[in-house]
C-alpha cells in the first residue's frame, strides 16, 4: 500500500520522531553581525509512566525550552522554526491516538485543522512573512489518505494530487511576495512517488521517470529551488537503496556527491546565500554541499548522525541535526558551525532527542 510505503520511509527518515525532516528554506544576503543568536527546533525524551515521552520543545544559544502539550502524557514533536522580530514560532505536531498539527508562538500553542478529525495531520516547515503565518504539512480524506496542504493564519489550503485515491505530502515552504510556494510528492497512482512543487496551488511535476521526494523549496529572483533525493530504481522494492540526494534548479536535476555510492544519501534542507546554493543532509555521514562540495561534519568513531537542516548567516554556516551511538542507538541533538560540533541539553541522556530546524539571527 502507498500509506504503508511512505509509513516506511518516515520511519528511515525521522527515526523516533514524526514522519519527515525537511525544514523550508530561508535565503540570507547580509553580512551577519558577530553576535548572533542561533534556534533549533526538536525533541527530547524522558521516562514517563513507565514508557518514553517526547516532549517538543527548541533551544535558543543552548538553552531549552519545552513547548505545551494538552496533557503530561501527550507525546509532541518540533519541526520546524522561524523567528520574526521578538516573535518565535515554532511549528509541529501532537501525538496522542492520533497526531495533531499545531504551531507554537512565544510557547503559546494552536491546533490547526484537519479533513477529517478521526483521522492525523502533521505540520512540517513554517514561514513568516509580513505578518502572515504559513505552515505546510499533509492531512488525511476520509479514506486515510494523506493530502498535501498549507494553512496561511489558520486557513487550510489544500493541494492537488496526480491520484486523488493516493497519498500526497507536503514538506517545505517558502513565501516571497505575495506568491507560495510548496515542495513535496505525490503519487502518479501505482508506487511511484513524483517529486513536484507547488506555486499558488498550481503542481509542477520535477522527476516522472524516477521515484523521488522534495523535500524543501527556495526561490531567488526567477529560480526555484528544490532540494531532496530521488531512487533510480523506481521498479524495486519499497525504498529500494540506495537513494540519490539532490536538488531542482527550475526543474534541472543536479545530483549531488555521497560517500559510498552504495549507500542512500538525503538532501533535507536548502538555503540560497548570494550566488551560492547551500543543501543540508547526509551521505553515510551529516553533510551539506555548497555549490555541489560536499564537506562532512564532525562524529566521533562510535557515532553516525543526521544533517536536517541549514542556515548560512554571513560567513557562518550551521547545520543542524543529531549524532547517534552505534551501540545504544540514542541521538544527541546538536548543531555545527562552521564543522564544529555543539552539543545540546537533553530530559534524558538515555532517550532519543533531535534537532530538526535551524534559525540565526543577529543580536
């Protein structure tokens, strides 16, 4: 089933925490003063009733703060953050039977609607512009299928599909002027998913020939850009390895380098500095390329990790993500600035807790 395959993908994708990491884009043109406050949004874990609770929350220069939940049992994730002015947003989901979509400003949550209220909806990337708040994510019909959406100030919009009958998902988000742009996948109604963006709810189709999702959109000037990984093997098996990171330039496909080509690469994130094209993921190991390099990110011997998100202010490039022990299997969130590796407070060392978004702004 396509709900089934993309159920299994997340799982690859976001571990113990939501179904996609793939914060949207930012792009950033001035010189960054040196003082400069740097936000992450994730989760981290603890020990509640007996079992493991995931408690949403985001970091400022280290600091945490945990972020509202209906009640203490009530499992959340951050996904993505966004600060305008003395304002942080942060937007996500609730899991309790089910999961919720929601967004939390300066800690004060919203529940976003969905189709169908048996059903979940998950919020995955936030943007903020000119005072309008606009936050992608999917929601199910009535048949349980996944439907991409956004919803500007409350307002859901939905967006269409190859196959009504199919799953479609909706993961990043970029806002200039008065146009929206989506990037995300739908299915073309066998197993295959295509890669695509939408601009004001019109789809463009990026990769018909090979399995693929977009992951996250920018846009500067006229271009459009969408990073995330297609499968050249679109008739293998679910989530048949390995997977290509890359990114759309108006729907050129530029494949990007990974350390072991038989190992699957990502592309989660993506960030347009002046000239320069910055993409967040991993190739065996946390990376980003800029203008294609790869450069690989710091881990101990006993570690692999996870770069889930970008952002380049001045000359300072932070990635942001987790590093993983290879004999617990228990992620440490954290971040890199320019390669080196700052580690982030935890509830609980021996549960999973990551970070999958990165603001910086200048003090």
């Amino acid at each position: 089933m396509i709900r089934n395959r993309i159920l299994e993908r997340a799982a690859v994708l976001a571990m113990a925490c939501g179904l996609f990491i793939m914060p949207g884009c930012r792009t950033q043109n001035d010189e960054a003063d040196d003082d400069q406050v740097v936000y992450v949004a994730g989760y981290t874990s603890k020990l509640s009733n007996g079992g493991t609770l995931e408690v949403p929350c985001y970091w400022m220069n280290g600091a945490r703060t945990d972020l509202s939940v209906p009640n203490a049992s009530t499992d959340g994730c951050g996904r993505s953050i966004y600060v305008s002015g003395n304002d942080v947003f942060v937007a996500g989901y609730l899991a309790s039977g089910k999961e919720v979509p929601c967004y939390w400003k300066n800690g004060v949550r919203t529940d976003l609607s969905v189709l169908n209220a048996p059903y979940s909806g998950w919020a995955h990337s936030i943007y903020v512009s000119e005072g309008d708040v606009y936050i992608v994510g999917s929601t199910m019909n009535n048949s349980g299928d996944g439907v991409p959406c956004y919803w500007k100030n409350g307002a859901r919009i939905d967006l269409s599909v190859m196959d009504p009958s199919k799953w479609g998902v909706a993961s990043g988000i970029f806002v200039s002027g008065s146009d929206v742009y989506v990037a995300g996948s739908t299915s073309n109604g066998s197993d295959l998913y295509v890669p695509c963006y939408w601009k004001n709810g019109v789809r463009t189709d990026l990769d018909s020939s090979n399995e693929g999702f977009g992951n996250s959109i920018c846009v500067s000037g006229n271009d459009v850009y969408v990073a995330g990984d297609i499968d050249h093997d679109p008739w293998g098996p679910p989530l048949h390895f390995p997977c290509v990171p890359c990114y759309w330039k108006n729907g050129a496909r530029i494949d990007l380098s990974v350390v072991d080509a038989s190992e699957s690469g990502r592309a989660y994130s993506i960030f347009i500095s002046g000239n320069d094209v910055y993409v967040a993921g991993t190739a065996s190991v946390p990376c980003y390329w800029q203008n294609g390099m790869r450069t690989d990110l710091s881990l101990s011997d006993t570690e692999y990790g996870f770069g889930y998100s970008i952002y380049v202010s001045g000359d300072d490039i932070y990635v942001a993500g987790a590093a993983v022990s290879k004999s617990s299997f228990i992620a440490l969130p954290c971040y890199w600035k320019n390669k080196v590796r700052i580690d982030l407070s935890v509830a609980d060392a021996s549960r999973w807790s990551q970070v999958n978004s990165i603001f910086v702004t200048s003090k």
